[in-house]
C-alpha cells in the first residue's frame, strides 16, 4: 500500500511583530540578508585549536567524528573535545571537581537555573564575551541576552541564552509531534486490533499482547516494551518523569506542576503523579514487560536497540522515531506512531523570546582563543550553524545546505541525499562532507540555539518536517494508515483537534540564589529518590514495592526534604504568576496592535 495522500494547504508563518515580543525583541535580520547561509565574513584561522567543551547535555564524549566536525574544522580550524558527564558518569560531582580546579571547560554548556550563572562568573570560570560580539549577528537577540545578564552585569556578557525565539511565548514550540508522547510501534499496535486506552494504565496491557505477538526483533534479540537509561537522572528518576508530561505535568525541583497553574505536586506524595509512573512501571516489569538492562544503560544503548527494534515503546518521537523509522520500515508500514489514550493532555514548550536559561552557553576564562569561540557560538546563532547544529531525523533542521536540502523555485527541498539519509541515519555521507555516517556526524553540542519553529531569512520554519515540499512528500504505507485512523495528518494536529495538548507559556524565570545549604540537602535526597525509585521498580513483590516507598519518603524527609520542597514550591508558585501577568500583558498589547 502505498498511495498519494492529499495534502491541505500549509501556509508558513512569517515573523509578526506581536506586541510584547516587538517590544522584547527589537532586532532584525537584516544582517543575513543575500545567500541565507552566509552572516558574516570568514575570519582565517591558521592555527588547529583543539577546544575542550564541558556539556552537560552532551550523549557523547570524545572528538567531534563525522560531517558537523568537517564543517567546523572547515570554517575554524577547530576540533571539538567533548566532555559529557552523562557518559562520563559522576554528573554534578565532575562539574564541581573540574570547576574546584578552575577550568570547567573552553567551551561551557550547562544549566543557568539556579544561580548557577552567577556560581560560575564568582568562581572566574567564564569570561566576559561583550568585547567579541559586538556588531555580531547574534546580537539581533540582545534583549534575551541581556535579559540573562543584566542581574550580573549591565554591561558584560557571560553567557548566551539558548532556544531563542521571535514567536509569542503561548505558540507551541513544536514541529509536526510534540516533544512528549506515547509512541508505540504502530504496525503491531494495529495487528493487535487497535486498542482502545482512556488511561495510561491501559497501556500496560496493549504492551503487553504487543510483546507476545512480537517477542523477537528483527535482529533477533528479544523485545521489551520499555527500556530506561540512567543518564539523565537528576531529581528524580528521568524514566518516571517522562510520562508525567503526558498530563501536562512540568518539573520544578521537586514538584511536578501542572503547565497551566492549577496542580502542584510533592513528587514523594503517595497519591502524586511521580509515585503513580513509579507504580506503573513495577506493574510492567512484573509482566516482563521492561528490558532487564535497564539499570545499566546509557542513552545511546537505547536508541540502538531502538534502531534494531528490541523496544516497542518510546516517550519521545525523537527516540522511537529517529532510531527506527527508516524510509524502507515505513513503507512497510512498520515504525513508531503516536497513538491515543483518552485522558492525556500533552505538555507543549510556548516559544521563548527571552530564550532559556535552562541551558546556557559560555566561554571559559582558560580558553586559549576566546575570539575564535566568539565567531563559533556567533556562527552557531547563524541560519548555518542552526541547520548544521540542529540537524535531527524527526524534531530538528535537515542539516547543511548543498548536502541534505537545497532552495528550489518552490521553497526549499531535499536533495536525494536528504531524503536517504533522513530516513536512514546510518547512510555513508559523501568523502568530501567528512565521510562516516549521518548518525555519527550529528552535533554532540545538543542544544538549539534559535527556536527550529522559527523562520530562516528564506522565510521558511528551521523544521524541515514543515516545509512544503517534506509535506508533500509524507505518503508511505505507515503514514496513510495512521492518517486514516487518527484522521489528521500529524500527531500536534492531532492532539490540538482534540484538546489534548497544554502549552507552558515560554516565559523564563530566575529564581533566587539557592543557599549553599539547600544545594546539599537537595544534592543528598535526591540521590536517596532516584535510588529508591530505581529499586521499586524492580522490586520483587508489591510489598517491597510500598516497603521501599515508605523508605524513600522517610529517609528523604530525614535529609531535610521540606525544607527543600517549601523553597521550590514558593519559586514554581512565582514562576507561575509571571507568565500569567506576561501572558496577559502580551494579549493586550496585541489588542492594542490590532485597534
């Protein structure tokens, strides 16, 4: 099966000066008029540099391999060592090990919150940039960078916000899927008749008759519905968190809040939504439903065994789908597809004018060439450096112009290459591009920069996925027949024709500086959640199960929980008031726009 779906009109958004944002945001993009790739005049660098760059959201560690370090090499002579505590393992302990012995990085990208910009400006672990952005590109985005530095400096730039926008803060920041969701492999879902779920706790089950029809993968390994990794942990366990956006819960410390302001939840609380995952996922590995591996995994082991279809289930499309769904499995009609359970009220990011601080860019005070690192994170805020940067299978840019996608008369397009390699991450990229495969060039850096729901100087979305010419494109056997019984032609469609989706307004919020004593009872009974957490999953029985619940809360409230929980609760509450005031005012100034 194979036939021509019939597109409706996509009309693509232009940059609109809404009120609050033509305040916030004043620049333009003048300066990457002409070839939308080319903001600047090369600079020569003649010297290699070899930069160290500590990323706390790296999923790779080691020099930059493959096409992203060919075109950085290429424009700055420049190798990237990455430095990923996620691999590495020890998380918050290497950063305060390299940061004790004053040098975090040539390049730094971590988390903002918290103070912990502050934290590293005090600490003299990040330099001031001002002097080498000036009359820069990036500097079109100089309210959401000041924004970031002005309660640490009028006049220095420490740090670069990331996920910037020029969209309202209540437009979801998504492509074609959100970035949360029920993804399962749609093909066996459906051979199993297609079951109906109201809750997520129906899930189980459907998995369940999922793995007795597919017990083997392709490869001829056995499946599992679920399979976790554990280097995402923070707070909480990551794993249990995930679906909690599936009810339009966000994390805050601590609290799991409703995006919308009305729940706000101490995620040791019996009853909460946290406990409810936890409860939910010792019930599935009770029925053998969970990989086994689990405990001793990492990201990329996942997303391989995703890659060979030994897992059924994925809470990202940009897991399940960018692993497996190669252009050859669709038209098959095999792949990952969002599908539906009544209940669910799916969390989507609201563009960020301001940008987030969740994650932040620096330059370390011990870099050897700060002027170059200028011109890179410059290059990286660029139309260039977004595509190349940002390049993803599902919920990312095509990647660099020449290679994956060209302009045409109609808009841009995909070139064969393109379309083979965004299908297939394991396609060999051309010699002349650095050689190796798509997957193994993709960025390591794992951040954006600029919103991907935003426009390039051509007047067309980052996200490839919303380009015309992609759209047309979409008509193999599996996305007909999932077209056909959700009755939309993508799953953000899908869930906002249904009211099934809640928007987090992208309103960024600086709380307090976090006393040296709250940051160790929040580091010490975190570490007691997430190993608790950890174990009642696998627990044996359903009274170790509880057993172990009643621990994990009497042992983190021993460690001074409350303490820390009252903090967070006040800080998300005023989180909360702000993008309702900023909300309300950007919907008046808009009626004012309009009369």
């Amino acid at each position: 099966m194979n036939q021509k779906r019939k597109k409706g009109p996509f009309k693509t958004e232009k940059i609109i000066a809404l009120g609050l944002i033509a305040t916030l945001l004043p620049g333009t993009l003048s300066g990457c008029a002409g070839n939308p790739l080319v903001s600047q005049k090369k600079p020569v660098y003649e010297e290699p540099l070899t930069v160290d760059v500590f990323d706390s959201l790296a999923n790779y560690q080691g020099i930059q391999p493959g096409w992203f370090a060919h075109i950085v090499k290429e424009k700055f002579n420049m190798e990237l060592n990455i430095i990923a505590p996620n691999v590495a393992g020890g998380g918050d302990t290497m950063y305060q090990t390299r940061a004790a012995a004053g040098n975090l990085g040539d390049l730094i990208i971590c988390s903002g919150n918290n103070n912990n910009l502050q934290d590293l400006v005090t600490a003299g672990l990040v330099m001031d940039m001002s002097e080498f952005l000036k009359d820069k590109d990036i500097m079109q985005y100089e309210t959401a960078i000041r924004n970031l530095n002005d309660p640490i400096s009028d006049t220095a730039i420490y740090a670069i916000p990331t996920e910037v926008s020029l969209k309202s803060c209540t437009e979801p920041s998504e492509n074609s899927e959100p970035t949360y969701g029920p993804y399962l492999r749609y093909d066996i879902y459906t051979a199993i008749g297609s079951p109906k779920m109201e809750t997520l706790e129906d899930l189980l089950p459907v998995l369940k008759q999922m793995q007795d029809a597919y017990p083997v993968s392709e490869s001829g390994n056995p499946t599992y519905s679920f399979s976790f990794f554990k280097d995402w942990d923070g707070n909480m366990m990551n794993a249990a968190k995930q679906p909690a956006c599936f009810y339009g819960y966000e994390e805050y410390g601590f609290v799991l809040y409703k995006a919308d302001g009305s729940d706000y939840q101490s995620i040791l609380d019996s009853d909460s939504i946290y406990q409810r995952i936890l409860k939910l996922y010792f019930d599935a590995n009770q029925m053998g439903l969970i990989d086994p591996d689990s405990p001793n995994q990492k990201y990329k082991d996942v997303y391989n065994k995703c890659a060979e279809g030994d897992v059924l289930f994925s809470y990202w499309p940009w897991l399940g789908k960018s692993a497996y769904n190669t252009t050859a499995r669709r038209e098959e009609g095999k792949g990952f597809m969002i599908v539906p359970i009544e209940d669910l009220q799916i969390l989507s990011s609201g563009c960020r004018p301001m940008g987030s601080t969740t994650t932040i860019v620096a330059i370390g005070t011990g870099a050897k060439d700060p002027e170059r690192l200028a011109d890179f994170i410059d290059w990286l805020y660029s139309p260039e450096g977004i595509y190349a940067n940002s390049a993803q299978p599902v919920s990312g840019t095509a990647g660099p112009e020449g290679l994956t996608w060209e302009m045409t008369d109609d808009g841009p397009a995909l070139t064969a290459f393109g379309i083979k390699a965004l299908s297939n991450t394991n396609t060999e990229v051309p010699e002349e591009w650095g050689g190796g495969t798509w997957h193994d060039g993709f960025s390591a850096l794992n951040f954006n920069g600029v919103a991907l729901i935003d426009d390039a100087p051509n007047g067309y979305p980052y996200y490839y996925t919303l380009w015309d010419s992609y759209r047309e494109s979409e008509n193999t056997t599996l996305d007909v027949i999932w077209e056909e019984a959700m009755h939309a032609e993508t799953a953000l469609e899908y869930l906002q024709a249904n009211d099934q989706l809640i928007i987090c307004p992208g309103i960024t919020y600086q709380a307090p500086a976090e006393t040296s004593e709250i940051a160790t009872l929040r580091n010490q009974c975190r570490s007691v959640i997430v190993d608790y957490s950890w174990k009642m999953v696998f627990a044996k029985d359903e009274e170790t199960f509880y057993g172990l619940q009643a621990k994990m809360q009497s042992s983190a409230k021993s460690l001074g929980y409350e303490q820390v929980l009252s903090q967070d609760m006040e800080n998300v509450k005023k989180q909360s008031q702000i993008r309702e005031d900023a909300v309300l005012a950007e919907q008046q100034n808009n009626k004012a726009v309009k009369k």
